[in-house]
C-alpha cells in the first residue's frame, strides 16, 4: 500500500533499513572476508564482526521498542519490520553458535575428526547463515525502496492499523 507521508517520514523509515543492511553487507560480507585474510596474523579484527553485529541487533531491536511511543506511525511501522527480520537474524546466529559449540564437544570430547566436525559446523551453521544473509539483503534493499515510495506491506498495516492515515494506492491482485 501507498501512502501519503512526509518526505522527511519517509527519510526517516529508511533508516533502520539502512542500519541492518550496512550490517549485513559491510560487516558480515565485506568486514568478514577483509578480516579473513589477517586470521593467521590477526585475530581481533573477525572478532569484531560478531561484538559489531550484535551492537547493531540489540540496537535495533531496542530503537524498535521505542519507535512505538516516539515516531510517527509509518516510521514506526518500518523499524517494527525490521526489528522482525533483525530477531530472523539473531535466531541463525545463535543456530551458528549452537552448531559450532557442538563440533567444538564433539572434537574435544568424543573424538570427532575436524574435517567431519568442518562438515557439520559448514553444512548445518554456515550455510543456513549465508542463505539468511542474502534473502534478507533482498528483502532490505526492497524495504529501502518501499521507504523511499511510501509504501508499505500489507501485513504491516494489518499489524498495526491506522485510520488517520490517507491510503493513496490500494494493492491490486498483481502486488
């Protein structure tokens, strides 16, 4: 749905977008394999992609929280989006974690051969990380652009409805 909002609304809708795509693409793609290269000298800097993700998540979900009692209702909607795609997010990470400490227990403790432990930390953790990474660029970088036109999805607006606000284009069967 379309809507009739303020440019400086829709400016500042697009800024959690911005936030969690500057996330995923500068620190878990380009941070993450800058800092993949220095591992064997220099371990801080891929330290830092995890301590910086969570900053950004918890201060995402946090600004969410307060977006409900502070911003206006569209901006609030958009934050609320991506909050809901930040949690997407947090539970594949704690998936990767989950996964990494079992094939740490199972190396350590059982005896498991590190290339079956690669296998299973890569095929169960990573992957799904990397495929979560991606979709949810897709689904920023059209949330971005949905900002930037005013608009909005549907269900955002079922979620959280608003009589006051002018609807300048309903959804047809096509969208």
């Amino acid at each position: 749905m379309k809507f009739e909002i303020s440019d400086q609304e829709s400016k500042q809708a697009k800024v959690p977008h911005e936030i969690f795509l500057t996330n995923l693409v500068g620190n878990h793609i380009l941070w993450f394999i800058a800092s993949l290269g220095l591992v064997r000298s220099y371990w801080q800097p891929l330290a830092l992609v995890p301590v910086f993700s969570l900053l950004l998540l918890c201060y995402t979900l946090w600004r969410a929280n307060k977006s409900k009692t502070t911003d206006p209702w569209y901006v609030m909607c958009h934050w609320q989006l991506c909050a809901k795609r930040s949690r997407v997010f947090i539970l594949m990470l704690l998936l990767l974690g989950i996964v990494s400490l079992l094939g740490w227990v199972g190396f350590t403790f059982l005896g498991m051969k590190e290339v079956a432990v690669l296998a299973l930390v890569s095929g169960i953790g990573v992957l799904p990380v990397m495929v979560t990474v991606l979709v949810l660029i897709l689904m920023e970088s059209d949330a971005l652009h949905q900002a930037a036109q005013h608009k909005l999805p549907d269900r955002m607006f079922e979620l959280f409805p608003n009589t006051k606000i002018k609807v300048i284009e309903e959804p047809t069967l096509s969208d």
